[in-house]
C-alpha cells in the first residue's frame, strides 16, 4: 500500500459497506475491508477500489466471533507491514451487522446472543483491540440505526443493541481524545440494499410506507451514507467528535 491514510471497513464487501470502501477511496483512502463469506462479492470491491487508484485488501471476519478477532488484527498488521513498513491504520469503521427483525415477545435468547455478539460486543473489542494499531489523530466510526431513535415493531433487540454502540461511541470520544481520536455514529435510515432479506427495497408496501414518514419523499439508497462516512474521516471533519449523525432523508421529524 501507498503512503495514503488507511481505513478499516468491517463488513466491506456488500451494501453499504460497499459503498463506504468506495467513497473511501474516492477521497484518496486506502482500504482494508472484510466479509463475513463471500469472497467473491469482497475481491469485486477490491478491484473496483484498485481502478480508482487506491490500494485495497480483503480479509474474511465473523463479526460475532470475539475470539477470532486476535488473529484477524495479526493478518491485517502484517499485511500492513508487508505493504507499507507499518502495522498501523487510520481510521475504524464498524459497519458489519445482520439484521433482525423479531418482536419482543418471540425473540429468543439465541437471537439475542447472535445479535448483541455482533451488533454491541463485537465493536466493543474489535475497537478495544485495534486501539495499538489506530494511529494517534485517527477516527471511530461506529455504523448505528434510525431505529436507535425511532421504534418500528420487531427490531427490539436491534435497536437497542445498536442504541448501546451510541452510548459506548461517546465514551470513546471522551476517552481517546486525548490521542486526538474521534468517534462518532453515522445512522442511517432504511436502505434500499439486500439487508434483512432486501426487505426495504423489495417490499413495495414498505418501501411505500418508509418514503411517505420521510421528509425527502423517498427510500435511501447506499450512495446517500458512503460519502458521510467519507467525510468524517476527512480533515474537513476533523472537528466533529462524539456526534450522532442521522442520514436518513428526514423520517419522523
């Protein structure tokens, strides 16, 4: 890899975490990115991040799977150090996440594990155990839900799980400044991507239903968050910190 900043996507190889890679590059960023199975999906990314200018590699991560994580920081250091002299990167963006959508009455326990594994310990650790890797002056970005804010039926366990990263996001602002790390949550609303079954964007009553509640008239799509996240980890953004951004297109104002 050049001697461009580098950005850690979890979760990089489809959907918005797509995006996000690409916006990256866009801006002149490096890219480490992970999927949890298909390889195939994540070396398209790498290649489309390639044809840009930027260097970029995939690695395979179970999101969910907390002791897996040493090993996973051991191939990223090295590859880092193979490529450029250096084991560190620049910025974290948590973004991998599954979806589940379950009442409160009928979620079960293993639902519950699956998810909170996923969605809250897993970014917890993941982002405590990169910390000797995060280069001083970096950025946390911490991928939340509207649904944090807003309650739909059937994302209890979802959101607040993802409620809990917001909270941690602000702790690790006030604990990291010090090394001039920032760390905020970009939150976006419904997608239309192959999330939770590609319910959003194939299901045209609630596709219809999110777009009527939302002020710009319409579903978002995965090019309306990349380039915020793109942002934050600018130096246009270098004085955003602790904050929770929503872009989700004006829902429930």
């Amino acid at each position: 890899m050049s001697q461009s900043k580098i950005a850690l996507v979890t979760g990089g190889s489809r959907g918005l975490g797509k995006n996000m890679a690409i916006a990256l590059a866009g801006k002149g960023i490096d890219v480490v990115l992970t999927y949890n199975s298909n390889k195939v999906e994540a070396d398209k990314v790498v290649a489309e991040i390639q044809s840009l200018g930027q260097e970029a590699f995939a690695l395979q991560l179970d999101a969910g799977n907390i002791k897996s994580f040493d090993g996973f920081l051991e191939k990223v250091t090295s590859h880092l150090k193979e490529k450029t002299g250096n084991t560190n990167f620049d910025f974290l963006i948590n973004n991998a996440g599954t979806a589940l959508y379950s009442s409160f009455a009928d979620t079960t326990e293993d639902q519950f594990d699956t998810a909170i594994n996923i969605h809250y310990k897993g970014v917890f650790f993941l982002t405590q155990k990169a910390l000797p890797f995060l280069n001083d002056g970096g950025r946390i970005i911490n991928i939340s839900s509207g649904l944090a804010r807003f309650s739909f039926p059937g994302s209890s366990a979802y959101g607040s799980m993802k409620g809990a990263v917001e909270v941690l996001t602000r702790y690790l602002a006030k604990e990291l400044g010090f090394r001039g790390i920032s760390a905020n949550v970009v939150a976006p609303g419904a997608i239309e991507t192959d999330f939770g079954g590609g319910q959003t964007r194939d299901n045209k009553e609630i596709n219809d239903r999110i777009s009527g509640l939302t002020a710009l008239g319409r579903v978002g799509l995965p090019d309306d968050i990349g380039g915020v996240v793109a942002f934050l980890c600018s130096e246009d953004a270098k004085w955003i910190n602790g904050q929770r951004i929503e872009v989700a297109g004006g829902i429930f104002l």
